[in-house]
C-alpha cells in the first residue's frame, strides 16, 4: 500500500453547547472528498484529540469511519500507544494509524526508531509515522528515516521538518522504496512535492480543498508553471492559516464560511484573534474565484 495525494486531517467542530457537532464533521468529511482529497485522517493533533472524552473520540470514529466506508475512501487514524493501536482492529476502514514520534521525554534517535518498531511489530494497522520534531523535541536524521523505512508494518511518514534543511535534500535524494511521504508542514508543501513527496496531510486543505489537490496533481504530472504558480498562493494561505496554534485560525475561517456551528477550540488553545481571522479571510479572498472553497 503506498498513500498518495491529498489527505485532510480533519478539525473537531463544537457547537453552541461545548459538545461535538457529528453533523458538522460528517459535512466537512463529505466536502473534502468531494472536492478533491484522497483519503482522511481521523483523530490526527489538529482533532484536539487530547480535549476530547474517550466517549467523544469513538464518535468522531464512528462518523468518519463510516463516510470513509461509503466514500470508498482510505482513512488514517491517529494512535500513539499500544492501546489505542489495538483498538483500530475493530474498525475495517482503517487503512493506517498516524503516530506521533515520541516527545517530550527525548529518547534519541535510537530509542524512537526502537520504539516505533515496536509499535508497528504489534500494531493491528500499518503505521504513518509523524516526524514533528518542533514540537516532539525529538530531531531524525535522514539516516535515521532511511532505516525506519525498513521496519516491517510502516508504510508511510507525515514529514514536517520544519523547513527544507540539508536532511530533506538527502532524504529525497534518494527515496526509502515502499515508503509514502507525506508533507506536512502546510508552508511547505510545494517545495517537498517538487522534491519527490507523494502527497500531503494538511489541515489548510480543509479551505481550498480543491486547489490542494490540484497542486499535487500538477506536481505529479510534471506540469511545473501551474504548480509554480499554486503553490505560491496557497503557501500564503497556509501562513495565514497557521498564524496562530493549529487549528485555531482554520476553525475560525471554516465558522466564517457557516460551514461549522462555532469556531472553538478547547484549553489549553484559544480562540483565534479576529485579526488572524481576517489576514486569513483576506488569504482566502486572494485566491481566484475557482479556487476558493
């Protein structure tokens, strides 16, 4: 199995009274596949996973899961531990689970590589491993993500470097076989198409959709004036997007098109600042007609 294209990790919409609004979400699932996106992620970080009740999570799979059955299409879920792992068996729909390096405790890159290859050795589902290390603490050379390509049961790997650094350039140099990378530093994912990705995770994909999945398709088909010209403007829309903590603008740009009930989000994020809002709506308004969502 090799992922390919546009695949959106879907937000986590509230309504009025603070609980999940399934409507919304089943809504915004259908959207995204029809306007473009080969598959979804479910429960990924921009989810807010971590705010929401075991009950609430097992919703939010329920709706997913089942537009991902209806639509044909391939769904990733985010899993991190051996638990929530196990728990992806029961759910057929489940093509991957997207996990996150570990963080915080900094295990080095041999306590990561031997950790996930214990994960994946045990995992009922492939996995798509995370690579975050802003936010996980935890940097992989691309030595190191050569040899993660090697472990039986990972198929994929969501690359958010950061940027395009020297460890980018040598990794795509020469592409691990059997491994689908998957951009996911939204910024950036022109550039990494360029430079051999197979596709990308992105939340800004949720405003858009359709142009997003068109710039990997441009890309792909060598077609480079037109993915020159996309990628620009939908790297400015993913910069206004990503002004503050993920997804607090998007929410508020997807409220603002009346396409979810609220823009919340849940502690310790807040809601963004009108001002981000606006830059984003302004983003948005800059894109040609054809191309707004």
């Amino acid at each position: 199995m090799t992922l390919t294209g546009l695949h959106v990790p879907l937000i986590t919409p509230f309504d009025r009274s603070g609980a999940v609004a399934l409507d919304a979400l089943e809504a915004l699932a259908h959207q995204a596949l029809d306007d473009g996106a080969r598959g979804l992620v479910a429960l990924g970080t921009t989810a807010e996973p971590s705010s929401l009740t075991p009950v609430e999570q097992q919703a939010v799979l329920g709706v997913v899961t089942r537009v991902s059955r209806e639509r044909h299409a391939p769904l990733v879920v985010g899993a991190n531990t051996p638990q929530a792992l196990q728990a992806l068996a029961d759910h057929p729909e489940v093509v991957a689970s997207l996990t996150v390096v570990p963080s915080f405790v900094r295990p080095g890159e041999e306590g990561a590589l031997a950790y996930l290859t214990r994960l994946a050795a045990d995992s009922p589902v492939p996995l798509v491993v995370y690579d975050i290390p802003y936010r996980t603490g935890q940097y992989l050379s691309a030595g190191t993500l050569r040899r993660l390509a090697d472990v039986p049961g990972v198929v994929g790997l969501k690359y958010a470097a950061g940027g395009i650094n020297a460890d980018t350039v040598e990794l795509f140099a020469d592409l691990p076989a059997d491994l689908a990378i998957l951009g996911g530093d939204d910024a950036f994912i022109s550039p990494l198409l360029a430079l051999g990705a197979h596709g990308g995770i992105l939340a800004s994909a949720h405003v858009a959709t359709a142009e997003f999945a068109r710039l990997i398709d441009a890309w792909h088909a060598g077609d480079v004036a037109v993915a020159r010209a996309l990628g620009g403007r939908l790297g400015q829309l993913s910069a206004a997007l990503f002004a503050e903590p993920n997804p607090t603008v998007v929410k508020a740009v997807l409220h603002a098109q009346g396409r979810i009930p609220t823009p919340d989000v849940r502690l310790p994020l807040l809601p963004a600042h009108p001002d981000s809002t606006s830059a984003a709506l302004t983003a948005v308004e800059r894109l040609p007609a054809t191309q707004r969502a």
